[in-house]
C-alpha cells in the first residue's frame, strides 16, 4: 500500500515535470529559432542561450507547480542548485549532442535539438528530485525539513 501511494506521487511528479518541460521545449525552440535565424547566431552559442532560457522558465514552473510541497531551502540556494546540475547537464548535453547531430551527421538543427532535450530529461528528473528538490524521507522529512502543510511553517530538524 505505501509502495503504491508513492509510485502514485512519483508518477504524478513526472507528468508534473514532463508539462512543465513541453512549455519549456516551447520556450527553447522559440528563442532558438529567434537567435539563429533571426539574428543568426551559430547554432552552438544559441543553444546555449536558448537551455538556459529554457532553464529558468522550468525552475520557476517546477518551484511553484512540481516541487511545491518540497521546502529545503531558500529559493534562491535551489535556484543555484538547478542551474549547476541540471542547467549544466542539459546546456553540456546540448551542446554536446548538438555538435554530433548538427556538426557531424548534418541533422537540422531543431530535430536535432528535440533529440537532445529528450536525451535529457531523464536524468534532470532524477537530479531536480533527488538533489534540488530533496527526496522525501519516512515521517514526512525533507533532508531535514517537514513537508510544508497548508499555511504552517517548518520546523528544523
């Protein structure tokens, strides 16, 4: 029975992660296309400005929507906590697989960014919950924490 709830709140967590990041898919590739064909930027330094873009959108989305139960932290300390694990692996990702697909083997430059972004996201899930969003613990503990309950605070552990 708890195996099973928390299977449940895992996969509720993933569709939450996995909306959020289609926006951001949408934000990626709109300012993608913007900096490469609109101001035509290489497609490796407008990658990298467009995942951080992306970044962003998704960490604001995950503090208040996937993560919003989870409170470790101040939300700038996660904020930077985001963007050096799952910010780097995705832009390094990016780039990376950016330079192989487009570079190498000629890809277009948005299938091949669609590519990556899927390569991805297993992994920034796994970081987000594990490492920026703490896990969960027996008795409600968040890495020293309780859980947030509807307009309490939390007590330190």
């Amino acid at each position: 029975m708890i195996r099973e709830q928390a299977f449940g709140r895992l996969a509720l967590r993933w569709l939450k992660f996995n909306a959020v990041g289609a926006i951001g898919i949408g934000v990626q590739l709109i300012v993608l296309t913007a900096l490469r064909s609109g101001f035509g930027i290489g497609y490796l330094w407008a990658t990298a400005l467009a995942v951080e873009s992306a970044v962003i959108h998704n960490y604001l989305w995950h503090e208040r929507f996937t993560w919003r139960d989870r409170e470790t932290e101040s939300s700038l300390a996660r904020f930077v906590k985001f963007n050096l694990t799952t910010g780097m692996f995705s832009i390094g990702g990016n780039l990376l697989l950016m330079r192989v697909l487009v570079g190498a083997f000629g890809m277009n430059y948005l299938v091949a960014n669609l590519v990556t972004i899927a390569t991805c996201s297993v992994v920034n899930f796994v970081v987000s919950d594990r490492v920026v969003f703490g896990e969960i613990r027996p008795g409600g503990w968040v890495r020293g924490c309780q859980l947030r309950k509807a307009h309490s605070s939390l007590r330190p552990g």
